[in-house]
C-alpha cells in the first residue's frame, strides 16, 4: 500500500512511518504538494536498485534474427518527419 504524507507529518511521525516500509508499504513524502522523497523498506529497495542483468551481445543478436520492424520507406518517412540528423 501506498502512503502520502507532507513533510512536517513524516517528521512527527517517522517511527510509525518505518513500521510501515518494513511491512512492505511505501510512503511517499510531500512538500507543498511535491513529491520529495519515498520511504520503503531495505527488501523493497534491494528489489528496485538491483542491477538488471542482460547480456546486450544475445539481445543484438535477436534483435538481428528477428528482422526489420519498420520497412526502410518506412524508416525514412520516420526519420524525415523528425528531421533527425538535421541543424
């Protein structure tokens, strides 16, 4: 579960609110409306900053056997209208 509390409530509160990021709720703290900062437990924070392991030469490679997604017209089109490459 979610919650948003303001800042000065998360100050007044901070014990309570790291009972709730242990049980696996997050709180998102608020200064005048804006988001500032998450408070979640360490297993929820292990989970968001572990490194994603993929290995880019076996995706080139799929991305490579799968072929062309966009025809090359296509392609042109695409780059032409976003004038890519262009001052």
């Amino acid at each position: 579960m979610m919650h948003h509390v303001g800042s000065f409530e998360a100050k007044t509160r901070l014990a309570e609110l790291l009972r709730l990021a242990e049980r696996g709720d997050e709180v998102v703290v608020l200064r005048r409306g804006q988001r500032v900062a998450v408070i979640m437990g360490a297993a929820r924070y292990d989970e968001v900053t572990k490194p994603v392991d993929v290995d880019w030469r076996q995706a080139a490679r799929e991305w490579v056997e799968d072929g062309p997604r966009v025809s090359g017209d296509d392609f042109r089109r695409i780059m032409a209208d976003a004038k890519v490459g262009r001052p």
